[in-house]
C-alpha cells in the first residue's frame, strides 16, 4: 500500500514563489522563535542595553524575527532604525509589505551574507534567524567576521537554527527515515528518476552545537549563552517545512524538486501516524529542538 498522502491542502503553498513564509506563519514556528528572542530580549537586559540605535537583521526572509523583535521589545526601545538583509528580492518584497507599519525607520538590503557592507560599528544588535546552516563553515566564519566589523563595541549577535546536530533527538530519527523512505517509494512508482548530484546541501551537514559555540569564539565575539528550545511540531508545521524547496532537497538528494517537494509533503502524514506522540488533545506530533546562540562583540 502506498503510504503518501495526496489530500494535503496545497493552495497556499503553490502560490508562493518564496515558499518558506507557509511555515514561517504557523503557530509552531512563531513560538518557538518567540522563547528564542525573549531569552535574547533578557539578555540585552541583563547586559544593560537601554536602546536600540540600529538593529541588523540578516536572512530576513518574511520578516518575522523582525516582527517578533519589535513585539517584545520595551516601548521606547522601538525607534530602532532596522536594516533587512536577504539575497532574495522576493523576500525582501514581503517583509517591507509585513514590516512597515511596525518600523519606522525600515531599510532593505538586497545582498547576500557573504557579500554585505554595512558601515564598520554602525549596529547593535544584530539577529540572524534560521539562516545559517545554509553557508558552508568558512563562509559562516567569514560572514560572522562581518557582522562582527558591522557591530558596535559591545554589540550583541543572535541566532538561531533548527538544522544542527542534537536537533533530532535518536528516538525521533525513526520518522525522518520513514517519512524519506515512503518519499522515495513514492517517486519511484512514479519513475521519477535521481538525477545525479554529489553535492551535499549544507543543512544536509547538521553541524553540532558545540561548533556553533567555537564559531563566534573563532570570529573574535564573546559567547554569551547558547541555549535549547523543544518545539513539538504538528502535521501541518510539518507538511510546510518539507514543501519548502530547500528541506525537500536536503531529505532527497538529487531528485527533481518539485516531485521532491510532492513525495516529502505527502509522507509527512504516514510517518506521523507510525511514530508521533499524542499532545493533550490527542493531535500526533515529534519534537524538534532549535538551538539559539548569543555572543557579545
Ligand atoms: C529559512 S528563511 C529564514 C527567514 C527569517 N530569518 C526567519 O527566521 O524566519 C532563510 C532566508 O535566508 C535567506 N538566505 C539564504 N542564504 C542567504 C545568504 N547567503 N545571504 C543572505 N540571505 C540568505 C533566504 O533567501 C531566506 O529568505
């Protein structure tokens, strides 16, 4: 028996080019990169920031860190001037459309990472949300080493990532693998064919943690703290990441992405029912822990 679900409800998927911002606006995500930046937000105070000049949000992607930034920030604190950076200028289109009515003073950067130039100590507090584990480490060092240059002395850099080692508990692993199994078995009654490709993404590599806390070290930042979230994440969260092109062609390798995106979508279901834990509700769900890191310039 084919075990791929075909009535999931694509309609607010296909519709977007930039298909991360489905996932990026469930109640799963918002939550879990809430606690990431209310434990940023104590930090700025405990470290005694009373205001933000500049604020430098890198990956910006719908906005959403921006977003959720400026929800829990202190009133007076919210005359920040922010500065959006992505390399896509579809992203860059939808969070101005999100971000405008919240900033003020909102500029939008189109460049990538590797390639920024901010003036030299012009930001304090610099956010780079579900981003990095796209860049190979040395661009990672490298990109580091420039938001570093960008911050002010004693400047304060945050991220995040829900793609590194300890992200997938050992007894979640089960579901990954059959959710990739019953993925492939579906492509392959279709004769969908692996097209060759030995290149590895890099959120493919799920770097460990303890990497992250020598990566700042490395940059020349002080690390502040590196903390864990658990996020338990439902079907629908689920179903969103693997439609989002770039996880659907880490979990298949070579395939044709839209196919990929298809199969991975549609094995979510399945893979849930056979190794999902019930909430209180009752609704199935796995767990998926995100890492956040804090570092002082
Ligand atoms: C998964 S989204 C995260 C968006 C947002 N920061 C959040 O946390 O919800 C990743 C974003 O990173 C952008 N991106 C990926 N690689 C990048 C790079 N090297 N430089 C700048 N932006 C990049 C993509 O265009 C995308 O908008």
């Amino acid at each position: 028996m084919e075990k791929v679900n075909k009535n999931v409800d694509i309609s607010k998927m296909d519709q977007e080019q930039y298909n991360y911002e489905p996932f990026a606006d469930t109640e799963e995500y918002r939550k879990v990169n809430t606690d990431c930046i209310h434990s940023w937000v104590e930090i700025m105070r405990r470290k005694g920031v009373s205001g933000i000049e500049a604020l430098l949000d890198v990956a910006t992607g719908a906005g959403t860190m921006v977003q959720i930034v400026f929800d829990n920030l202190p009133d007076s604190w919210k005359t920040a001037a922010v500065m959006c950076l992505d390399q896509s200028s579809e992203a860059l289109k939808l969070a101005h459309s999100r971000l405008e009515k919240t900033v003020d003073r909102l500029k939008m950067v189109h460049s990538s990472i590797e390639d920024m130039t901010i003036p030299d100590q012009s930001v304090d507090i610099a956010v780079w949300g579900n981003g990095i584990h796209y860049l190979s480490k040395d661009d990672q060092l490298d990109s580091i080493k420039r938001i570093k240059k960008a911050l002010k002395p004693g400047g304060l850099l945050f991220f995040n990532t829900a793609f590194y080692e300890e992200a997938r508990p050992a007894d979640t692993l089960p579901f990954y693998r059959t959710q990739v199994k019953n993925a492939v078995h579906y492509l392959r009654e279709r004769g969908v064919k692996r097209q060759k490709s030995d290149v590895k993404t890099e959120a493919a590599k799920f770097l460990p943690k303890s990497y992250y806390e020598d990566l700042v070290e490395q940059a020349g930042f002080k690390l502040v703290e590196a903390s864990e979230f658990t996020l338990e994440m439902h079907r629908e969260a689920w179903e969103y990441i693997s439609a989002f092109q770039q996880y659907a062609a880490g979990a298949l390798r070579g395939y044709p992405i839209s196919e990929a995106i298809e199969a991975m979508r549609g094995s979510v279901e399945p893979a849930l029912e056979q190794h999902g834990r019930p909430d209180r509700d009752g609704e199935l769900f796995i767990p998926r822990k995100w890492l956040a890191i804090s570092a002082e310039a």
